[in-house]
C-alpha cells in the first residue's frame, strides 16, 4: 500500500472517529464467556502463490497468528471451525449450480470440488480431530450454512474471526455472526486480502459497527483468561 | 398398519375434511413453470436393511416412483438435488459436534461422515453427472443449506418433494419450501416413514396446509407436459 | 374426538413407540438453564370464535394453562415472547403479497394487519411490558424472523413452546428451534388445533423426534427450581 | 470528502481494478426479467437533521435519484418494499432485547418502536397502497426477514438497492441479496452514508464481488425497457 493512500485513509478514520464517536457508534462489545475460533478461507487456493484468490501477508502474518490462536485454542479445547468454499458443478454456462449467480461476479469456478487441493486447508493450519471443515457456498460462513445452530447448542457466545478475505468472506461471516447473536471480534493479524487498502477500510467499517477489532495478543490473554478459568472450573468438577 | 388404524384415520380424515373445506383450507397451490426435483435421505441407512433409521416400503414403492421421476427429470433436463445427511463428530458425549442437540432425541450419532457407505445414495437412484449431492445437518433440506438461494438462482419455482421421513425429513423439508416461496408437491408413493400411520397423517397435514400431494402419474403428466414446452422453446432458440 | 380413533391411534402409537425405543429415538432433549416462553398465534382469531383459524379447548385447556406459565416467567423474569400473524397485502389475486404463496393452501388473507383485533394476543394472556409481540408471516416462530439471534443474543437455551395449531405454527416452530440449537419443550396443555386427532398425532411426532413433550406442572416446578437459584444468584451478586 | 482523500482512493482502486480484471473479478451479473426496489432505511432518523443516524447528500442525491426509480417502478408496477428499523425494548441493560447484541457497537437504542416518527419512511419518497413496509433489526433487509421467501414468490429476479449506509445495512442487503440468489443492482446516487470516503470504498467492494453499481439514469432505461415489455405483453394477454 502507498503512504499517500495510509496517510489519506488514516485522516479520513481519524474525521470519521471524531464524528462516530461524537454520535455513540465505535462501541466495544466484548469478549464472553466461552469463545470458537472461525477461520475463513484459509485453503490452498487463498493462502498459496498462483492462484486469482491468492491473498497477501499470508505467510509473514496470518499463518503465524492463526498458528498462535490454533494452539491456545487446542490448549483450552475450546471449538475451532475451518471454512472452505467449493463447487460441484463449475460450469458458467449451466444455470444448475452450486455457484447460485456468485460466478457472475467473481471466479469462484476456479474452486472446483472435484480439485480438494484447492480447498484443503493449508497445512501450516490444517483441522485436527474434533475441528469441523465447514464447506461454504456464499460469502458468509452462516449464510447458508448449519454454523449459528451448531454454535448455539455447543453454547458459544463469542466468535474470533479470522482468514480471507476482509472485503468480502471475513466481513459478511463478522456481520452475520453479531445479527446471530454472537459477540464478534475480528482478529487484526490474521485477516488479510489481495488489492491495496481493503484490509484497513474494512476493518475500519467493522470495527465502527459490527465486531471488535482486536490484536492476536489480546486474544491471546483472553483466551488464557478464560481457559484458566475453565480448567479450574473443570477440575473442581472432576 | 392395521384396518382399524387406517379406518379410524380415514373417519378422522374425513371429518376434518369437512371442516378444512368449510374454512377455506385444503386449497391447491399447483404446478409452476421450472420445477426441481428434491429427494431427502434415500441414502443406505434409509433404503437398506438393519438400520436404525431404516424405512418401510422402501423397495416396493419409493424406488420405483423415484426412478419414474428421475428418468423424466433427466430427459428434460430439470435439476435433481439429491439430498443426505451425515455428521463429522458422532461422539454424542462432545458438545462441539455438528449434531447440534438432534441426537438428544433420535439416534443420528450412527450417521459418520467416515463411514460413506451409510449416506451415500442408493445406487438404484444415484446421482449422475451434473445433479447435486447436498449434506444437511438438521430435518429441513432448507434449514441450514444453500438450498433457496441456490434453487431462486437457478429459476425454479416448483418442488417435487420425495424421500423418507414423511414425519420429519421430508415434512420439513415441504413447509420450509412453501416459506421460501416454492409451489410444494408432495409425491405420494415416493414418501415414506417407518412407524404405522405416520405417511398417512402427516400427508394429510401437508396436503391440509402446506404442499399438494400428488400420485407419481400426476407428477409425471405435468413434467411431460412442461418438459415438451421447453423442448419446443429450445428447438425455437437454437 | 371419537373413542374409536383414540384407541387406534393409541394402539398405533404403541407400537411405533415400541419401534423407536428399540432403535434409540423418543430420547429426552431436557430442559437448560435458561428458558424463554414462544407463544404461538394466540391472538384473537385463532382463540375466538367465529373465524376460519378459530381452534379448540382454548377456554378450558390453553388459556388456563398459560395463564400458569405466564405467571411464573414474570415473577422469575424469563423472557415471553408473543408470536402472531398478519399481513400488509391480503389481496389473493396479487401476486406481490407478503402472504407469499401461502393463501394458495389456507386462508391467511383473513388476517389483514388493518385489523389488528385479529391479530391481537388475547386479551387473557396480553402481552406487559417487557415482553415481545412479534409478527411472522409463515408458520414457523422462526423462518423469516429475526427470533433466533435474539434468543442466542439473550443467552437463552430452552424454549417452551405453547399455542396453536400443533399441525403447523407450534410444531414448525417447535422443528426449527431444534435446529436453530434450542433444546425444545412443548407444553402439553397449552397447545392446540381445530380438528379431530391433529393434538395427538402431532405430540406424538414432535416427542418422538423433535422436543419433549411435557405438562403444564412439569414445565412449572422446572421454572420454579430455575427460577429460585437465579433469584438466589442475583440476590449474592447485589 | 477531501481531494487528497479522493485522489488517493482513486489511485487504489485503479490498481485494484488491475489486479481484479487479470484475476476475472468486477464481471457483471447484469439486469434480470423481473425487479423490486429495495429501499433500505430511508427513514427520518437518517434522512433528516439532528439524529445520531442522520447521514450526507440526502435532500440533492438521494431522494431525487428514489423520486425518479418510484415514478418508474409505480409506472411499470414492479414491486417496491421499503424497509426500516426499530425495536421494542431499547433498554441497554436490559438483556431481553430485539436490539440482540447490535447497541454494543452502535447507537440503535435510539430508534424505539413507540416513536414512529424516528422510523417512518421519509415523506417525500413515502410508501403508497401495495408498497411493503418491512422493520428489520438488524443490518440487513434479509437477515431474520421474510425478504427472501416473498420475493422469490413474488417471481422477482433482480434487485435495485438504494438507501443507507454505504458501510452497513445497503452493502448487508446487497451481499445477502446475492447469496439468496438475485441479481443485485446498487444504484448510484441513491446511497449514502454519514463519514469521508465510505459510500467510495464501499461501493468499489460491492461493485468488485457482490452486484453491479449503476447509475439512476441506467435504471431508469432499464426500468423502460423492461417495464413497456410488461405492459405489451398484459395488452396482449387482455
């Protein structure tokens, strides 16, 4: 990203803060009592070189974030969703398919269900036992999708989102998941995207009404906060 | 199911009849214009033998309507979305499974998605080339599943509704259609349930409120017809 | 309802249930530590006589049976939440109705939101302040309403579901707020519908499958026990 | 907006489109055979001065731009629904509320259901007789509505989404508008938001993945196009 575009995104959040902050929006909402960690599209053909969904900092920050979160969420045992997208029918000429109108728009025919290599999770960050693959059709991870009911009964009140990208799959599953009822919070590092200044107006717009955007460090003590309290509560129960 | 069941049924039936009509109910929501064919759980552990979740009449009367159907679906190129259901985490002692709390009321810890042989179709009516294989979590084809907006996208306005059970899977599947803005039709021999009764009462409840019942002959009258008329449009277009 | 059809549909019901004990449905979903009340339909067009959707036993059996509950979610403070039905455009014959395609199945253009004494809770059970009245369109609490994410949003996990008709508002609501991850009770007495067996086929399934079905005084000692230790944990955090 | 900031974010999304066009994104999804206009909070509270919602450039851009589309799509009779929002219990300490989570990020506790001059639609772009008046909760108009189902009952194709904001519940209904399976149309001038360089940003997101930016003037030609079709086509049916 150039400096001028910073330094002019920077001046306009800087306006926009003064203005939302003066009208009660940019609250916090929070982190609860028993977290899941949702993490968006971060498969083979969004995380490595070569592909039209390929994103940015993929390797120098949001592997490393989600690989510190994976492992205090593994610690806790507390639930982990991995998210992918593909298709069954890739055709854009055949109205039948699993693409809805979405290949109108964008090149999700590149993500065919036949090719799992394209969808797998990379393996820097692959599911273990126990994590769900949730297979996505939309941009949202609960649009279409058994995500708020299962995070329901499994009694999760709060979602760390991460993955690819923020313009898009990030941000409708952090706008879902508050209208579900979840508090949202959007983890900084781990979220990226592939076109200059999306990462940083997006998370401006989310932070200012839909999630809390936090560091991984802050996520991090969250998580050590209440899994402590967990294992203690679990002990005690034992 | 025995006479004095089916007879006290068809006397109940009958009264409410009466009344429905005098209401205003029981009213016919017809035929659209692009119609889809949606088959609920005619996978192994409903068709075959020796399970839990095993279903009656499967062989006599379900299979061969739904190969009537499938022929003229496929002839005329209307979509099939064959549908199963199948969980990633059976443990039922572990909240964070995608069972959500379905299997604190029946048995769908024996559906593992490890094990493909129990929700893969029945052979006898397996999906070909270009018909979609949808997974589902909960009774609804529609709760959960891109199923609308794929189905909106595609132009249909019509559902043929077939599969097992008439008392959850398939019922559902009815009411939720008609509230996401589908003519419903229920096909008579093609649905079926594995306790007494239960085909016959729910039937009447759908075709009272929520869908037309109609026989396989019926269905398949309105798809030739409908089926000829795209043909002609074809030939027209080309 | 006919002593003959109640006896062969209890015959029925034994044997199916002899069915599904053997093969692990008809198990107990429970009730959670915090409930909500869902009304359904219990306006005036549904319990007053003279209308199309006029139902049984209200006076005798569902009034007096909420009237109990309602006692109790108020003095435990529990959320109530008042479901209801109507519609802004009730002209059958155009086909941009809120009614979607409902009225082509039953007689929901009755109910027009220019007359709100249809539309209204009974004036037995109205709603006080604090409790929500809300509208829906379709048959389920659920579909096409914003009830889930605020239940999740209100940390609610067990929903006790009242009202009419059992053949279709109660029971898909009932359906849907299993699948929305709510475990699921409908009250026995406090449910309805306005033809012979429609109760008792649909308790039947709904217990089978979907929610346990329970009495009024079950449902009230277990707001009673709930219901003092919340008492008894707000009065150690003052 | 200030020069420096407009000139910057022209230089990104000049870039962007680079990067997009090589990798087949901002492809266009197009015009369909049936559209509603969705018109979303245009309200008092965001139209008019001194609310914490009030936003920019309503009484030169907005409202002329809907005044235009209204005259058309009455013209034609195309279905119109205009949505606005507001709660019942808009207590923030009050955890039972259908505000759900949303008032922990932004100020939505001012706009409550007993004052309907907050949310009524603006008068000079006021619903007629026939023209839905929906309340959603959350951001966006499909989210927890029954939106969806009518369209799609309603043989609708393709929607035209005006209103506010830019950053929350247009770009929500115009996402989610995508994903239930419509081709979605934001019209230009018709949508607003309330801080420096929002509308931009987010109409280039929305533009890149999630449906078409086109101006009123292009609207209106295709409103022309397809309505006088319609109206040929009644002639010829009369």
């Amino acid at each position: 990203m150039s400096d001028a575009l910073e330094q002019a995104l920077e001046a306009a959040f800087a306006e926009a803060t003064r203005r939302y902050k003066e009208r009660g929006f940019q609250r916090r909402i929070g982190f609860g009592s028993k977290p899941a960690l949702i993490s968006v599209d971060l498969a083979n053909a969004w995380t490595r070189p070569g592909n039209p969904f390929t994103c940015e900092h993929v390797d120098d920050q949001i592997i490393p974030s989600m690989q510190a979160l994976l492992k205090s969420f593994r610690k806790y045992d507390f639930p982990v969703v991995h998210v992918t997208t593909c298709y069954q029918i890739t055709d854009r000429k055949n109205s039948n398919t699993d693409m809805g109108l979405w290949h109108d728009k964008i090149p999700v025919d590149v993500v065919a269900q036949s090719n799992p290599e394209l969808w797998a999770i990379d393996s820097r960050i692959a599911p273990i036992e126990g994590e769900q693959l949730l297979i996505k059709k939309r941009a949202s991870s609960f649009h279409g999708t058994y995500l708020a009911g299962y995070l329901r009964a499994a009694g999760v009140d709060t979602i760390l989102v991460t993955g690819v990208t923020a313009s898009a799959c990030v941000r409708e599953t952090i706008c879902d998941g508050l209208a579900d009822g979840f508090r949202t919070i959007a983890v900084k590092e781990a979220i990226g995207d592939r076109v200059p200044g999306a990462v940083l107006w997006n998370l401006f717009d989310i932070d200012a009404k839909f999630g809390d955007v936090e560091t991984t460090e802050t996520c991090l003590k969250y998580l050590d906060r209440i899994g402590q309290a967990k294992l203690a509560s679990e002990k005690l129960a034992a």
